[in-house]
C-alpha cells in the first residue's frame, strides 16, 4: 500500500530576503518533519528550531502537531524589540513634542487649548 502525498508549502523571511520551499510529503507527516524535509535550514542556518515559533497559515502551533493538503508552515523569527515598548517610547516622543495630550495621550485637543489660553490670560 503506498502512502498518501500532500502538497505542502514551508516559508521564512528576513528583513530583505524570503523564501517559500513547496514539497510533496507522507500524509501525517509533523510539522517538525515537512520542516527538515524542506531543507530550508540549509538556507538559513540561523534558524533554531528548538527555539523559533512556527504555525500554519499564521497560527502557533507545535512541532509535533500534522500537517494537512495546503498548509503553509511559517518559521517566525524572534522579535527585535517588545512592540509595547516602541509604542509606549513613541507616545512619550509625542507629548514632549506637543504631539500629543500630555494627560490622554491622544490628539491635543485645539478647542481645549484655546478654552486653557484664555483662563490663564
């Protein structure tokens, strides 16, 4: 009895380069195996596994979890800095500019500031 292929696509990108590697795989093939079957670490011999997150079509999954006719697994670098913390750092920027409201943070308001101007005049 032969085993059943499936089409499956594996994808990994840097900032200024990407690759998609398409292969044929044994259907219940892992995703830990189509990743090593893809020999896309060959290309990028800075990707730890044990390490990295994967998914399929953009949702983290597990190594050791199956892989179906279409999938595309995806190999998620780590990230450079906590998006919190970029956006916190930009909102802070804002208000030392006169950027932002200093006590929402949102847009100054201009009615309110006219309505500050002139109390204190």
């Amino acid at each position: 009895m032969t085993e059943k292929m499936i089409s499956v696509e594996v994808a990994y990108a840097l900032p200024t380069k990407q690759s998609i590697v398409e292969l044929a795989v044994k259907s219940g093939s892992s995703v830990e195996e189509v990743i090593a079957a893809s020999n896309i670490q060959t290309l990028y011999p800075d990707i730890e596994l044990d390490k990295a997150k994967v998914g399929i079509w953009s949702r983290v999954v597990k190594l050791r979890d199956k892989v179906k006719e279409g999938d595309r697994i995806e190999i998620y670098r780590p990230l450079i800095a906590d998006p919190k913390e970029v956006r916190k750092r930009r909102a802070e920027k804002a208000k030392e500019e006169g950027r932002a409201d200093k006590v929402t943070g949102g847009r100054p308001n201009p009615l309110k500031s006219k309505s500050e101007q002139e109390k204190s005049e």
